[in-house]
C-alpha cells in the first residue's frame, strides 16, 4: 500500500511541475503585455522600472527559476492591476469564500446524486426513475451561468429568502450552489443508477434476498458499495469541474472568492494572478486526483494488485 501511494505522489509532483512549466510559457510568450494597456502615458525610465520590479528584465530561464520558486513557496508578487496588494494576499482574503462555496456544492452534489440514483434504479421504468433522469438531463443540458441568472431572475428577485449580491450566511450560498451542483448531481445520479442496475442483478445479491435480509440492508450494505466504486473513480474531476466553474458564477452572484479575481486577471492580463490561481486550482485538482486514487485502492484492493501486475 505505501508503494502505491509513494508511486502517486511522486506522479501527482511530476504532473504539477508540468503544468506548472506550461502555465509560465503560455504566460510569457503570449502576446501583449499588462503594460501596454496601463499606465499609457509611463515613461520609458518608468516602464523600465516596472519590468525590472517583475522580474521582466531578467532572461527567461531566470524568470522561469524565479517563478518556480515562487510557486512552491505561494508567494506570487504583487498584482500587475493594484500593484499594492500581493497576489497571495488577494488569494487568501478570497479563498474562503470559494472553500466553502465548493465544500456546500460538493456536499449537495454527492448526497443528491446518490440519492437520486439509488432511487431511480430501485424503481426502474417508473415515474420516479423518468423524474430523476429528467431532472439529469436538465442539469447536464443547461449551463451553470444560464442557471445562475435563471435563479437570480425568477428566485431571488421573487423572495427573499434567497438574497443575492452579498455573502455571509448560508442562505447566500443555497443558490450559486444549486447552479453549481446541477451537472455533477446529473452525472452522479446517473452512474449510481447504471452500477445500481447492474448489481442488483449480481449472484451475490440474489443469495442476501434467499437469506432473508431486508432490501435497506441489500441496498446499504452489499449493493451501494461496489456501486460506488466508479462514482469514486469521477469525484476528484467533478471538484475540479465545481472549483473552475464558480469562476463565473462567483462572478454572477458577486461572491468575495478567487473567482472575481481570476476573471478580472484575465481581462487586465494580470500574469500574477493568472499564473497564482492556475496553480492554485491545478494543486487542488491533482491532490483531489491523488486521494481519490488513495481511496479507491483502499476500497477495492484489485486496484493495487493490477498496478503490482504492471
């Protein structure tokens, strides 16, 4: 178990760094600068000032060992747009707010999804399994941002119980969290219902009903188990698909997160914050990668076996 997860780890270093490496070309070598929009009265001695304060001067692969050591240690400069404030500074004033929107939109995803899916796959070809994959469809089908504004229209504006444009309680996070969690709760709800089906058709299940057991314990203890296993397999995609996806819909219901920051960064080419919050996001998304691979080696050991067998 400690080689497979030594062997993890050590990958899940190998394909930050990549990302990392990438992240900085595509900065440096794409086309314009933040200085050719600010400031377009600067000085040349000023102009130079500034690029020497960013490290701008510098060869690239100086700016390059400089940006990597930046990027273990998380400290990013200052923003290229306030200037004042330093990007990890912003970062860490925005960043609970995005936590905890993504911590509720996970949570409501995986409990719904499930629920959802385990009850459409013990009523198969009834009114609640054509629900729930209605319900499925509408979710995969209609963009977050569509339903952000949708809410905002017809919800927010309608009671308010559900206020908008401000953050603090967690009513303010129901809706951003509903338009966040529709197109995991689809997806999740239907691989559990598929796997559902596909197990309750197993031996195994056919002798815990001979037994005499009830169908709560078939379904708890022996069938929602192995059907689990591949919805395991997605969740560290579906958290990167929620933490990426709140970019807009922070944006959308003025949420104080790190979304407001990345969509402003990308209109004033602020390469700092930028390049902070890719890593930031990719960090997530790989160690989410990495305990999900952790969980289901636990889970199912025949994973451990295979990658032995390799």
């Amino acid at each position: 178990m400690l080689k497979f997860i030594g062997k993890r780890f050590l990958w899940m270093i190998v394909t930050l760094w990549v990302i990392i490496t990438v992240t900085f070309i595509l900065m440096r070598f794409a086309p314009g600068s933040p200085l050719d929009i600010d400031d377009v009265g600067m000085s040349d001695q000023a102009r130079e000032n500034m690029m020497a304060h960013y490290n701008l001067d510098q060869p690239v692969i100086l700016q390059y060992l400089n940006y990597l050591k930046n990027a273990i240690t998380f400290d990013f400069g200052p923003s290229m747009v306030t200037r004042s404030r330093e990007v990890s500074d912003m970062l860490a004033s925005g960043f609970p707010a995005s936590l905890q929107l993504g911590l509720v939109t996970l949570i409501l995803a995986v409990i719904s999804g499930i629920i959802l899916g385990v009850l459409a796959a013990l009523r198969h070809n009834k009114l609640i399994d054509y629900m729930t994959m209605f319900i499925a469809i509408i979710g995969i089908s209609i963009p977050n941002f569509i339903q952000a504004m949708l809410f905002i229209q017809y919800i927010s504006s309608q009671f308010d119980f559900f206020p908008t444009a401000q953050w603090g309680t967690w009513r303010h996070a129901i809706l951003p969290a509903l338009a966040l969690a529709s197109g995991p709760i689809a997806i999740i709800a239907r691989m559990t219902r598929s796997n559902m089906l596909e197990v309750l058709t197993e031996d195994y299940i056919k002798t815990a009903k001979a037994k005499g057991l009830s169908n709560f314990q078939i379904v708890v203890k022996h069938a929602l188990r192995n059907a689990l296993l591949p919805v395991i397999t997605i969740l560290g995609v579906l958290v990167a698909s929620i933490f990426t996806g709140s970019f807009v819909v922070e944006r959308i219901f003025a949420i104080p997160g790190v979304g407001q920051y990345f969509v402003e960064s990308i209109t004033n080419r602020d390469y700092p914050m930028i390049m902070a919050t890719t890593i930031i996001y990719s960090t997530i998304f790989i160690i989410m990668m990495f305990i999900v691979d952790v969980v289901y080696g636990i889970v199912d050991p025949r994973i451990q076996l295979h990658k032995k067998e390799e």
